[in-house]
C-alpha cells in the first residue's frame, strides 16, 4: 500500500509564499510528489524541496492562495514527478508541467521518465560531431551549431529574440536526415501573445509537426517554470534515446526561470549570493544544461539553444555569466544592428561557437567552410574597427584599400547577416553568399583562403573580384 492511502498529515505550521512548512513528517524523500487538500476541497500538486529531521518544506504548483495550517491536510505519494512520453508527443501543446492545452487527448504513454532525469556519466559522453542546419547565415556560416552542442543566445529587453527562436524552430533541420530530426521548445514566463504567436508560427508553417511545444506563461504560477525546462528535457532525451532522434531543446526565456528559483530562494529565507539570486544558482543551471550530448551506442542526439535576456544587456549578470561557464559559445543578439534595422540582428563579433570546427567541412556543410569563415571574419572586424577610426579622422583620410573594408562591412551586414524572417537559406547558398560578397577585394587580400581554394571559387562563378 503506498503512503497516499495510509498516512494523512494535518501538521502544516507554515504558509510562505508559495510554500508549505511540515512538521511531524517521517520517511520523505526530495522531489516527492505530493497531494495537498485545501480546505475549499479542491486537490492541489506540489513536491518536496527540502526533507530532514522530521520536517519538510513543500512548493505548490498552483500556488499556496487558500491554504492554512489548520484545515490543510496532505498525503504524500512515494513517486517523483514522471511525464507520460512516447512519439505521439510530437506535434502536441503541452502546459509547462506536460499537460495538454491544445484541447487534444491526454497524452498516449509508452512510459513515464522522472522529469529530473539522471546525469550523464563523463565517460559515456562522445564529443559533439555534425552540424544543425538553422538557415540563418549568421549562425550557419560564421558559428555553426554542431549536435550535441549547448550554444545560448544571450539578448536583451525589447530585443527580437523570440522572432528568432520561432525562425530556428521553423527552419531548423539536418539535411538528408529530416526524418530523424525533432524539436522540443520551452518556453517559460512568457505572455499569453507570445504564445499564440509561437503555436501560430509553427502550425502555419507545418513546423508543429515535428515539435513538441511546453509553454508556461507569465500568469501561471512561477513554481512550474522550475519544472518546465525539466519536462521538455525528459521528453528530449526519450525522443533521442529511445527513438534515435536527433533532437534540438531551445528553452526562452531561462532569466525567467531563474527569477522563479531566487523568489522560490527568498521564501526559504536562504542566504542570497551575487545580486541576490542564491548561491547554487550555477549548480542549478547546470542540471539543466549538461542533459544536452551525444551517448556512445546511442545513435540519437540532443543538442540546446537557451535563450536568456540579459538585465540592462549586462554579460557580467549572473544568469549569462554562468550559463557561459557552462556552455560552448555564445550568439549575442546586438541592439546596435536591431536599431539600424538588421533582422536577425546577432553580432558576429562576440559570438563564438567553440565546438564549430567538429561540425564543418568536406561530408558536412563544404570543403571550403573552414576558410570562408575565416576570412569573412577578418574582413568584417577590418572594417568595423575603420568605422571606429572614420569616426575620428573622417572617411577622406582612408586609403583605398581600407574603403573598400568599410563598404564591406556595411554590405556584409545587409546582404550576409540581414536575412527575411522567413528565409530560409542552405549551407551552400550561405557560403555562395560569402563569396560573392570577397568579390570585392583582390586575390591578394584573401590571406586566410588556400589558392587552390579561390581558382575553384572562381571557376564556379561564386568569386568574381573587380
């Protein structure tokens, strides 16, 4: 007989915030679920955070309004919270705790996983290898995202980071393989139009189809974006492990899911750390984080894009500071490109893909990869840092050379980064582009191309200098 049916405790002492205070409690075990009966009769979910000499410390998911400490009993259940998951989650709109909301039928279940998952032990990780086609040139050319990958998009307030995540879901693929490829998209704190612009988007577009959407939106309780992250982690890794799927989790907006663990944090009066979010926060995140890899004989993948906006655009906050300690790389959605009109406006600059020479080259995107990014990145710095310097000394003061640098950059930005919201673009007509924007500069300038490199650009017609 499990404990739900044979033990009822009345022993609540305290109401804080959204948690219960117990005492009295014997046998409890961290993450349990348990069932909460208010005085109302109404049947409330919530799970045990804290256990230990007799005392355990319960968050509500539906949050603590009408509960007291003398008509408030509970049961504890013995189990973790599990989502119910198979296939059929593909193509379904679940609430952040993996409830339906698209007024389709509960979940079919093949299984339920406990949504905490397990680590992945150090040495059944294999090094991500292979890259994810996004179809932003951005992303694609300049700091490819490779499977088994974590690479954040750190943004900004007011920025069109949610624009973007909605083109990666539309767009994203692994060419050859569109088949074996699955998205699972979390979005946590985000207003009731965001997420009627996401499922929208994706079900215009047919991208629902293979997505499986978890959505907690800004008026429910800031208990369940704890777990939402964690829910479409479990059903990725059952479509990865399980189904051999390459799988791609982006979750928006995780500066919301860490505001819900520092008011969770302040509840339990527990000692703040840097700008008051607790001092675990980089355990926490990392929990999250690290569920992302390849497993050796596994063939299925998953690979992370979180998204976070940065406070005041401040890259030393805490929530962008850690999860870069965590993460390989960084794409920076820029607020100097977004004023001048620049959609996806993300900077190349400080944008770093760390694992994106395992995913480029011959028998993934193109031989030429490699050497293309290259140089187009030194041509852009060059002429960025000559913005700085005509700002200074005026445009006539420039040699020859160095304006052609600077109309590159400007054409760079318009013509490479610049792309339509619903423009999808290859790896090959990426890279195409690449070239004919080094049409501009002479042979003798493209330093970080081989010869051989730039005759077979020039001989398919991508590479035409002046």
């Amino acid at each position: 007989m499990s404990r739900e049916s044979s033990i009822v405790y009345r022993t609540v002492t305290d109401v804080r915030g959204p948690l219960l205070i117990i005492e009295n409690t014997h046998n409890v075990a961290y993450n349990e679920v348990v069932r909460i009966h208010s005085p109302s009769g109404d049947t409330l979910t919530g799970t045990v955070l804290e256990t230990g000499r007799g005392r355990a410390i319960i968050q509500v998911f539906e949050g603590t309004s009408g509960l007291d400490t003398d008509l408030t009993s509970i049961r504890f259940t013995g189990e973790t919270l599990k989502l119910p998951v198979s296939t059929e989650i593909l193509g379904r709109v679940l609430d952040g705790s993996g409830r339906p909301l698209d007024k389709g039928p509960p979940l079919t279940a093949e299984d339920h996983w406990d949504i905490y998952g397990s680590p992945i032990n150090p040495y059944a990780r294999q090094y991500p290898r292979q890259p994810i086609q996004t179809g932003l040139s951005v992303i694609d050319g300049l700091n490819t995202l490779v499977r088994g990958q974590k690479l954040p998009i750190f943004s900004g307030s007011g920025l069109p980071h949610n624009r973007v995540a909605a083109q990666i879901v539309r767009q994203a693929k692994i060419p050859g393989e569109e088949g074996d490829f699955a998205i699972v998209f979390g979005a946590m704190g985000i207003t009731a139009t965001e997420a009627q612009y996401f499922m929208n988007s994706f079900e215009e577009t047919g991208a629902l189809e293979h997505t499986a959407l978890f959505l907690n939106l800004a008026n429910d309780p800031a208990i369940e974006r704890i777990i939402t992250p964690r829910a479409a982690l479990t059903a990725a890794e059952y479509l990865a492990y399980e189904s051999d799927m390459h799988v791609l989790v982006i979750l928006t907006d995780m500066t919301n899911y860490a505001e819900a663990l520092r008011e969770i944090s302040a509840a339990r009066s527990e000692v703040p750390g840097r700008r008051g979010y607790q001092g675990y926060l980089y355990t926490d995140l990392s929990l999250i984080y690290e569920r992302a890899g390849r497993i050796k004989g596994r063939r299925g993948t998953i690979t992370q894009m979180p998204i976070l906006s940065m406070p005041q655009d401040d890259m030393t906050h805490p929530i962008p500071d850690l999860s870069g300690y965590i993460t390989e790389g960084q794409m920076i959605v820029s607020r100097g490109l977004h004023r001048r009109g620049i959609y996806p406006p993300i900077d190349p600059g400080p944008s770093l893909s760390r694992l994106m020479k395992e995913g480029i080259g011959e028998g993934m995107t193109r031989f030429d990869h490699k050497e293309i990014q290259a140089q187009l990145y030194y041509a852009y710095s060059e002429g960025r840092d000559l913005r700085d310097l005509v700002a200074v000394v005026g445009s006539e003061a420039l040699t020859e050379r160095d304006q052609k640098y600077l109309k590159f950059a400007d054409k760079f930005e318009q013509e490479f980064i610049n792309q339509g919201e619903y423009e999808d673009r290859s790896f090959e007509q990426t890279l195409d582009i690449g070239w004919n924007l080094l049409s501009a500069f002479p042979e003798r300038e493209l330093k970080r191309c081989d010869p051989s490199t730039i005759a077979w650009a020039k001989e398919r017609g991508v590479y035409s200098p002046k």
